[in-house]
C-alpha cells in the first residue's frame, strides 16, 4: 500500500514526512545525504507496534533546507513541528548519524519530549578538525558542480567493506537518493554539521534511555576511539554489529530491527 507524504510547517519551512502504523510514537531521521526514503524497506516490521514517522530533514528528500546552514538545532525544531502537528506530545527518536545529531539537539531544549534515544551510527560529539577540513573540500566539490563525485567516493564507504557486494541493491539506492539531494541542501547540512557542539554531557545526564546501535566496521564513526568512549544514560545500552559498517539497518538489519523492539517495549 502507498504512503502518502504529508506535510508539516516550521516556520515557513514545509517539513515533508510519512507516518504509519500504531502504538508507540516512533521517529526514524535519516542521515545525511539521505532521506525518508532510506527506510522504506525497514518500517513495514516496525509499524506492528509502533506509529513510525520518517522525516526529510532540512536540505534532504522534499524538505528544503533553512537557509545558508541547516544546523542540528533547526532539524530538531522540524522534527518536533512534525509531532506537534499530529498532536503528540513524546516520542522515541531513532537517528542515523546525522539523525542522531538532531536528535541530540532534542534530547538538550526539550527532554520532555523524548520518551527514549537511539543512536543509530552516531554520538554526541563535535567534529574533530580532521573530519571539519574534509568537510570544507566537500563543500568545495559541491559548489564546483561535482556533487557526483561526492556520491560516488562517500557511499561506498558507508557499508563494510568485505559484505558490501552482498548490498549491491542498497549501495545504489542510497547513492540515487544522496543523488537527488540539491547543492544547497548539502551545504547547508555541512555546515550544520560542523558547528554542531559536543553534547557528550547532555547525553551522559539523560533522563531518558538511550540505545547505541555501533558498528564494528564502520569507516566514519571509530569503534575504539567515538564508540567505545561514549558515556550513557543510566539504562542505556549497546548494540554492537559485528559486521556491519555505517548501515546497520541494511547490513544487519534483524538485529537492528531486534535491538530496537527490545527496546521500545519498556515504555
């Protein structure tokens, strides 16, 4: 059955999001050079129990983005106009790297609305400057016009290396959706990302759990130096993937999918 997309407004932004299933409010946001649409094949076991809303973030899928940067903070703000439409007033939040980043954002202005976290390939903390200057030659491939390049050399890297000809299929769709994602929209997400801050500390005094989703392989988020050293909420837990990269919910997508219905059922 096809989903319609429907649309919430933040302030003159239009936020575009699809919402199914019933239960517990459960928000997936997608990373970057992602959209709403990374999930589709991930929701249909999750919206047995759950009324799962996926979300484009600023610059991503049909969201446009807010302006010349689209911080974490005004991601979070979309994502909580998105809620606030349908009247809810707590949900879980599910974010992917980027996601997550947003998510955190949430967990620091408005706990309130949080029934619980997980951090799906992410933590809470800023960019190092490593990772600040390869984001300013991104910004530099983009506006030169080779988006494509850009595309072409980070999704690879996205899964492990030693399964990624098993995923084959999901390679190319992440690469046709990071594809159609706009110029500005990526800019602006970067530079959001960049001047993102360290909210390890918002994360450690939680008051709601957090689940941490990590994969072993992952070329972007080091296991032993990011992973490893992130301190969680009293009640938290982690979920480490073996084999998987940056994409667990398509690598190893049983015991991602596991993992968060353990979760959600204590709320």
């Amino acid at each position: 059955m096809k989903v319609m997309t429907q649309w919430a407004t933040n302030g003159q932004i239009p936020v575009a999001y699809q919402v199914k299933g019933s239960g517990i409010p459960m928000v997936l946001l997608h990373g970057y050079l992602e959209s709403k649409e990374i999930w589709k094949e991930f929701t249909p076991a999750l919206i047995l129990d759950s009324q799962v809303f996926t979300i484009d973030l600023p610059g991503h899928g049909q969201t446009p983005p807010t302006g010349d940067i689209s911080t974490m903070d005004l991601m979070g703000e979309a994502v909580l106009a998105v809620l606030d439409h349908h009247g809810i007033d707590r949900a879980v939040m599910v974010g992917h790297s980027m996601g997550g980043y947003a998510a955190l954002s949430i967990l620091e202005h408005h706990p309130e609305r949080m029934l619980g976290l997980v951090l799906l390939h992410s933590h809470p903390f800023p960019d190092s400057m490593e990772v600040v200057k390869k984001r300013k030659r991104e910004i530099e491939i983009v506006a030169k016009g080779y988006q494509h390049l850009l595309v072409a050399n980070n999704i690879p890297n996205m899964f492990a290396g030693e399964t990624l000809e098993l995923f084959t299929r999901e390679l190319k769709k992440t690469q046709r959706i990071a594809g159609r994602t706009t110029p500005e929209g990526i800019i602006a997400a970067i530079r959001g990302l960049m001047s993102r801050p360290d909210r390890s500390r918002v994360l450690a005094d939680s008051p709601v759990p957090c689940l941490n989703i990590i994969g072993k392989q992952d070329k972007y988020i080091d296991f032993e130096q990011v992973s490893l050293k992130t301190v969680l909420p009293a009640g938290s837990e982690r979920l480490i993937l073996e084999y998987a990269g940056h994409m667990g919910f398509f690598e190893e997508k049983i015991e991602v999918y596991k993992g968060l219905m353990d979760f959600i059922r204590q709320f």
